[in-house]
C-alpha cells in the first residue's frame, strides 16, 4: 500500500479522498492556492504545502509545482480527483517518471478516451452501440456527402478533443452545417488547439445515463449500475441520481455488459464513467468515457454500499478486485443537489463570498459531503460548489422526501445558493414522475 498520498485538487473531493485515505490509514498531503489557505482539506490532510497562487494555472495546474510537493513530503501516489490535472496524460506519465503512481488508469486509457472519435470507433470496434455518424470529416463536403447518404438531419457537430458539451453544435439543415461545421472548427482549435470534428445523428430529447466502473490492473471490470444525470442546465449536472428510475432491468444489464466490454477492451484499470444517451424506445448509445472518478459517484456507493474511492486507491496499489460481478445489489434509491453558490433567481449568476452561517442537515439517509464551513469564503477563482447533499431512501419517492427535507433544513446565509431551485424542481410534477429528458430545465425553467 502506499506510504502516502498527496491530494492535486482541493473542495469537497480534496477532503473526500482525505477521509478514504484516513480510513486505509494512508497519511495524506494536501495542496492548496493562496486563495485555499483556510479550505478544509488544508485542515483535515496530515502535512500541507503551498503551491502558488490563487490562478488555478499557477497553482492546481502547475505540474512541477504539485511534483516538487509530492518530492519534498515523499508521497508516493498522487490523487488528482476530478478537473484540474485528471484526465492529463502528460501529468500521468510525469508521476511514473518520479516513482509516483497516479491514482486513475493507466496513460494509454486517458488518452484513447479523451480522443472523442477514438473513442467512438474503439465503440464500434467492439459492439458497443453508437448513435449513426462519422469519424474526422475532413471538409464541409464530405460531411454533406456522408449526412446525404447515411444519416440524415439534425445533426450535431461535435469536436473530437471536446466532451461536456464543449465544441458542439446541431444543425438541421446544409446550410446550418455549412455554418456551424467552421463554428465547432473554429471553437475546437481555440479551445482545445485541435480543430477535428465528427457527425452523429441528433438525438431529440435523450436521456443521460452513466455506467460506473472499476477495473483492476489484473484484467478485472465490473459495473455498479447506471446514474441519472438528465437534470442539467447548459452542461451543468444540478442534480443526479442511481438508480435511473425509468431504466428497465434488462436495458441496465446491456448497459453495463456494453460498459464492461468497452473497458476491458482498452484494459482500463480504475474508477471510470460511460456516458450513454438513451431515446423513448430505451436505445442506448455510447458517447463517452470519463475516466476519473466523478462529482457524482456517491448516489452509485449509497445504493451499492462500497467507497468508491478506497478501492479507486486500492487498485492503483495493485489490489485485485476482491468484489465480483454477482456481488453487486443495487439496494434503494439515491439523489444528489449539487449545493452552488449561485442565484437561480438571476440566471446562476455566481455568488461568491463569506458564508455566514452554516446548519448542516442530518439524521436518517442524509449525508452531506462539503469543505465548506461557517465562516468560510467561497472564492471567486474556482467552482461555486459549496457541497454536495446525498439521500437515500428505499425508494425514489423516500429518497425525495427526504432530501425535501434536508433542504429545508441547510441553512446557509451570506451568500446565494441552488437550494431554492432544486426544491422547485422536487416540487414538479415531470420530476416526481420520473419524465426526465437532458431538456427538462430548458423547458420547465425557462425563467430561470
Ligand atoms: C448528443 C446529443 C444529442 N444527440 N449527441 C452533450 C454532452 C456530451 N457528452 C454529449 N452531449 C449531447 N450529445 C447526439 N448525437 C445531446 C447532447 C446533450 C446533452 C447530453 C447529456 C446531458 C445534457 C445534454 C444537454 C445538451 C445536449
């Protein structure tokens, strides 16, 4: 096992590996910006070190700089958690050149699955359904060619280093692909500084539904069910939940056999995430992989009862999976809200500043994972989470009840918060039917 792991990230994940860490009695080193000096993975981590200033470019981002911290404390792993430097092939393999085991899969694996249209072909390669489409097209003329004989509009135009909605556009007709084909090119080579796009049909009103996975270095892969995630708002998750409540036992079972085949395929050796789109007809088709653990692994270990995130820790020490497919029961209903500090009254407009009280809700099927506390600034120069709060009930509606109830109770003031939102969307009929779709707070919340 490692002698000790140092943390690249900060916020709520930062102390969330910290408490993994604790728990397989690993000292742990936290990293944190001049802006994070007060955070509380800062405080809950054994040692901590400075890493620059309060621009993520010179702080989290800053390789030498999360090296020379792990050099100086000797720790002998580093986990990235999610953002930042976690899905860095270059950070990756700098770790292996330093005897520092990077806790994610193993570089091969980052890079097949940040390549978008790799990963569609790895897809297709090995069975896992896609939706119809392309790989690179190389001119408007082509994709014309192709969209004309095989797939037809709407189509969306999507950016091969993208993922999360960066670099994509739809477009219903030539002349809109003509337009927006150059836009998604134009967007990619300033973003992402690779202008390559692909085409695939347009899905009208899809679901997203995620398979989380673990595989182990010794060839292992199992899937723990699937999370909804369709409550989005421009890309944004606000609220997510396990298991999919319209998702047919058979569909969750192909899913997933569809998740396992694609990650042994490209050996993967970590906590990852498959993002499928499903339509009415409960089509599901591959979009992407992450491959870090997620913001929202916590409704997935709330009904499967495992700690995600000690085993991500395990593996990368060379642990064999010691759970086996047929282990895994899916037990009860859990939701996350993502608590921002954000006004859903004026657009989500961020809402930095010092948080002046802070009562934390509890009791039964309530947990709340933060690094936030009275007292504590939210900075301008990251994220707006505030914290994540997760319940769990026996069922979908038990777990609503429950988190209407927590949200009722977490008072936060000093600064605005989404709670006030997600207890209108607990509040909608749509929702509390389970008719969820990816354009459900575009069409429901227009207001907002
Ligand atoms: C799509 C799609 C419709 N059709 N692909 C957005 C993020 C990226 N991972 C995939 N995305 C989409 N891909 C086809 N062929 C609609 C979306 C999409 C979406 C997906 C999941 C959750 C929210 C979304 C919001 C807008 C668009």
């Amino acid at each position: 096992m490692f002698k000790k792991i140092l943390i690249a990230n900060r916020g709520e994940i930062a102390v969330r590996i910290i408490r993994a860490a604790r728990e397989l009695d690993i000292p742990t080193v936290a990293v944190y910006s001049e802006a994070d000096k007060n955070s509380l993975h800062v405080k809950l981590a054994d040692e901590s070190v400075c890493i620059g200033s309060v621009s993520s470019a010179e702080s989290y981002l800053k390789i030498p700089n999360i090296i020379a911290a792990a050099e100086i404390t000797g720790a002998d792993a580093i986990h990235p958690g999610y953002g930042f430097l976690s899905e860095n092939t270059k950070f990756s393999e700098i770790c292996g050149m330093y005897n520092i085991t990077f806790i994610g899969p193993r570089a091969e694996c980052i890079t097949k699955m940040g390549d978008k249209a790799t990963a569609r072909a790895t897809a297709i390669a090995n069975g896992v359904p896609v939706t119809n489409g392309t790989g690179i097209v190389s001119s408007v003329a082509v994709a014309k060619k192709l969209i004309k004989d095989k797939i037809g509009y709407p189509v969306m135009i999507k950016a091969t280093a993208g993922g999360g909605g960066k670099g994509m556009r739809i477009a219903n007709t030539e002349k809109e692909l003509e337009e927006n084909m150059v836009a998604a090119q134009n967007e990619a080579e300033s973003a992402f500084g690779n202008p390559d796009v692909y085409i695939e049909k347009y899905l009208k009103n899809p679901r997203h539904i995620e398979i989380q996975i673990l595989g182990d270095k010794h060839g292992n892969v199992i899937y723990l069910g699937e999370r909804d995630c369709s409550i989005q708002r421009r890309h944004q998750k606000l609220i997510e939940e396990a298991p999919s409540f319209s998702l047919p036992i058979d569909i969750r079972n192909k899913m997933g056999i569809a998740a396992v085949t694609l990650a042994s395929a490209i050996k993967y050796d970590s906590a990852g995430t498959l993002e499928f789109l499903v339509d009415g007809n409960n089509d599901f088709y591959f979009m992407e992989m992450n491959t870090r653990v997620q913001v929202e692994h916590t409704v997935t270990e709330m009904i499967t009862g495992l700690d995600i995130i000690k085993l991500q820790i395990q593996i990368a020490a060379g642990a064999k999976l010691n759970i086996k497919q047929n282990d895994i029961v899916l037990t009860g209903h859990a939701i996350e809200c993502r608590i921002n500090a954000e006004d859903p009254r004026n657009d989500f407009l961020p809402s930095p500043g010092i948080i002046e009280k802070f009562i934390v809700p509890g009791g039964n099927g309530v947990r709340v994972d933060t690094h936030s506390y009275q007292g504590y600034e939210i900075s301008p120069y990251y994220d707006s989470m505030i914290g994540k709060l997760i319940t769990f009930g026996i069922d979908r509606n038990e777990a609503i009840a429950k988190m209407k109830r927590a949200l009722r109770e977490f008072i936060i003031e000093g600064i605005d918060t989404t709670i006030p939102f997600h207890l209108e969307v607990l509040d909608n009929k749509l929702y509390k039917d389970g008719k969820i779709s990816t354009n459900f707070i575009a069409e429901n919340f227009s207001n907002k």
